[in-house]
C-alpha cells in the first residue's frame, strides 16, 4: 500500500475519533464561581440533579432573589439588657428620631418571601457580647424585612442619635 494512502487514512481516522470524543462529552466547571449581573431566565433551580438539562431536577425554584442593604427602624430608643427587640430594615437610613423616622419600602421584598442576612459591622453594639441579629423575616408589609435584634451587652443598649444611628444589614431575599 502506498504510505500517500497510509497517511490519508490515518489523518481521517484520527479526525472521525476526535469529532465523535468532542462531540459526546459535556463540558462541566467544577468548584468554579461566577460573577453574573444579568441572568436570563425566567426562573433559577438550585439542587439534586439541577447540573444538567437532560436530568430531573429535584432542587428549589428560585423566581426572584433581591440583595442589597437595608437600614435598621427602631420602633424604640433603648433594648433591655439580656432580651431580644423586633424592628423593621427598609429601604434608606432613619430620617427624624428614632421611633419617629420616616419609612421607606425596599423594592422586592414581598410577606412570605424568604430571607437571610447578617448585621453590618459599624452598626453600633456589634461587637463581640453585644448586639446580635438572632432572626429575620419578610415582614407582613410588603417592603419590609422584620428583624429580632438581642442585647447581650449585658447593660441596657441605646441606640446611638448621630450618623446613621441605627445601622444596616446586608440581605438576600428570595422566593
């Protein structure tokens, strides 16, 4: 056989072998993180089976996730030592006094939705034994996150009436 022929044939086998390895293999990123601004679909499934679109996924339906910061509403100037306080975070910093300041909705929060968030840092009483978020919920006022704070500063905590006095919670709100 002539090595010409040889040659050809080897050259087209090998490029069959490799078009049917290609093209039969799924691409998957493992342990990889994304940075996405825009997703595109009407609804986002996380969990068993959610990986691949010719499986059945068994996973939670997301249809809309906020995020952002909301500002703490006192409804009171002081939080009793060793006990818990339910207040509102909305949408900009307590403008007024503390139980007299001017509440804004945060846009996408809706009663029922689920939330989960954590009290920033340079909100006052943060520190280690000191004000603690114990728990937090969409409030039954659309726009509203509830939170319940707990003072275990063990004195009485008064919140601060300079700044932005009662503080922020990074939040992610989800249905």
């Amino acid at each position: 056989m002539n090595k010409k022929l040889i040659t050809v044939v080897i050259v087209i086998i090998l490029a069959l072998v490799g078009i049917i390895y290609f093209t039969s293999h799924k691409s998957t990123v493992v342990g990889a993180t994304s940075n996405t601004t825009n997703l595109a679909a009407a609804s986002l499934a996380v969990g068993s089976g959610c990986d691949n679109s010719e499986s059945t996924c068994t996973g939670t339906i997301l249809n809309q996730v906020n995020a952002g910061f909301c500002y703490i509403q006192a409804y009171a100037t002081t939080i009793a030592a060793s006990s818990t306080a339910k207040v509102d975070c909305q949408g900009t910093a307590a403008v007024g006094g503390i139980t007299t300041a001017t509440n804004t909705p945060l846009t996408g929060v809706l009663a029922g939705d689920k939330v989960t968030g954590t009290l920033a840092t340079s909100t006052s009483g943060t520190t280690f034994l000191g004000l603690d978020l114990v728990g937090m919920s969409a409030s039954s006022t659309a726009g509203y996150i509830q939170l319940i704070l707990s003072n275990d500063t063990g004195a009485t905590f008064t919140w601060p009436t300079t700044g932005t006095a009662t503080g922020t919670v990074s939040y992610i709100d989800w249905r």
